[in-house]
C-alpha cells in the first residue's frame, strides 16, 4: 500500500473547528487548548500546504477562497470519521463480553441469559471460557466471574455475588451397591480435576472430616467431565453446588453428605472506576438471579474418623 500523504491531524482538528465555528476562540474553548494553539496549528497547516488558509485582522480572521474549498473537504472527512467512530461505540455499548469460569457458564449462567435478553434486548453478551488472573489492559474482555476468596490486581473491582457451597456427588445408583453416605464414598473411586487437584482436602477440612488416601483416583482435564463421570457410576467427586443444582433435584446425581460453604465466592469483576451502563445492569441482573438460586440441601453430619 502506498504511504499517505496527509497533514498532521492535530493541525486538520484546528483548522475544522475554526472553518466551523468562524472564532479562533471557540475552536480554542471545543479543543481544550488555548487562542494561540489554535492559529499556530493554522499557521503550521498552511506552511505545509503553500497556501493561505485564512486572512483579515488576528480578532476578525476569514476563510480565504482556497480555505473554504478546503473546509468543505475536511468536514466531509471528518464528518464520516465521526460517523463511523459513533456506530464503533454504540457497536461496543451494546455488546458485553464475559471472561467466565467454564462450569459456572454451562451450567448456571448460560441456562439464564434467556432472561437477561427479555429484560435487555438491545444488549448482546457473549461468554468466553477462561480461569486465570484477570487483566483487562491484556485481554479484550468488558468483565469476568471468578470463584476466588479474594480477587486481586491493580484496576479490578469485584462483587461477590453468589456464595459458594461444596461437598462430594455421585450417582445414586452407587449408593445403593456400596451403601450409604460415608460407606458409599469410601468404597467407589475418588474422581479429580487436572487444575484443582486439591478439591477434596479443602472439602475435607471445611467439613471437618478426616481424609485418608483413595484406594482409586481418577482424573479428568475439567470439572463438567468429571461431573459427567460421576453421574456414569465412575465414582465420587467434589463440586460446588451451584453446578449439580438441577441433577441434584432431577436425580441424575446424589450428595450424601450435602454441602458445606467454602470461604471461596464468585466474583463479578469490572474495569476499576464507574461501569459502563449496560454492565452495571449485567451486575445487577447477576446479583438478582443469586439471590434467586436455590440453597443447598441440608448438610449431613459425617461421623469423626470414618471417612473413608
């Protein structure tokens, strides 16, 4: 592509909000800059041009005929860059994308957007898999949910908006063939995930339950494969309850201990400062269906030392 040949845009805004609004001094006051500023980027652009731009005295200065020529030009540029600047940004207001933890956005978040949509239809939202820190100068997201006991980092701001309860499934089958609760979960294979190989200790000592090693473990890359198992008689494993909400109550899985909080909570985060409109409303949307979820099962008290 052959190089441009255009004059510096500072000059061209100067001289566009001169030819517009006739005064030195009211282009001045719309740029933020000072009288003076305003004529030397006229002055510069008309060095650079050859050609007189304006004349008459400094406090009454005109439009030449070659000025006005060109003032016609330069709003009809500017006047389509303003345009499509204006169509980008609303583009923008009107579409959120949403960094979101992959089981909460499959099994909670997703299943009530329809919702969201009634309530907003001009907004779009557009969910994203992703578990790391969270950093908007790096990635391209208008806000992220993580579960986390403390979100950290320079220009986030979180809510917690959902608590986080957890305790051991598995499908109901199993405890039938291996009897109940305790018995149940220390005679079927302990299932686990790759990124949070330590979901059962924490569960344990959350639970106040003595935890001895598995006579089987199996491990899976994700959470919902490893729900997935656990609902295919594969064994037991530990997830929060706001992911097994409905197999719980269709009975496709069993939590024969309940659930117990952990300290751990899911966080909305946003860019640090005032959110824009549309994701303040997606905040408060987020915090209504929150309070709406269904409370975990009553937690079953686990006999000290029998486990497993």
């Amino acid at each position: 592509m052959p190089k441009r040949t255009l004059p510096p845009l500072t000059a061209l805004r100067a001289f566009e909000a001169f030819a517009r609004l006739g005064r030195m001094n009211l282009a001045a006051d719309e740029l933020c800059v000072t009288h003076g500023a305003v004529s030397r980027q006229v002055r510069s652009l008309e060095r650079l041009c050859g050609v007189r731009l304006t004349h008459g005295p400094r406090n009454r200065l005109r439009l030449t005929e070659a000025g006005a020529e060109f003032a016609l030009g330069v709003a009809a540029a500017f006047d389509s860059l303003e345009t499509s600047y204006l169509a980008l940004k609303s583009s923008a207001e009107r579409e959120l994308h949403v960094s979101c933890v992959g089981t909460l956005a499959m099994r909670w978040l997703i299943p009530r957007l329809a919702g969201f949509h009634a309530r907003h239809p001009e907004l779009r939202i557009r969910v994203t898999e992703a578990y790391g820190p969270v950093d908007f100068l790096r990635e391209p997201f208008d806000a992220a949910i993580r579960l986390a006991e403390q979100v950290s980092g320079e220009g986030l701001q979180a809510t917690a908006f959902l608590e986080n309860y957890h305790g051991p499934v598995l499908a109901p089958a199993l405890l039938g063939r291996h009897g109940d609760g305790l018995a149940a979960l220390a005679a079927v294979p302990r299932l686990h995930t790759r990124p949070h190989r330590q979901a059962w200790r924490e569960w344990a000592a959350h639970a106040g339950v003595p935890l001895r090693e598995a006579a089987e473990n199996r491990e899976f890359e994700h959470l919902f494969y490893m729900l997935e198992a656990a609902a295919a008689g594969l064994g037991a494993g530990v997830t929060p309850w706001i992911y097994v909400a409905g197999d719980i109550a269709s009975g496709r899985l069993a939590a024969p201990l309940g659930f117990v909080k952990s300290p751990a909570r899911f966080h909305f985060i946003v860019p640090e400062g005032p959110p824009r409109p549309a994701l303040a409303a997606f905040r408060d949307w987020l915090m209504e269906e929150a309070r709406a979820a269904p409370p975990p099962p009553a937690r079953r008290a686990a006999p000290v030392g029998a486990f497993p």
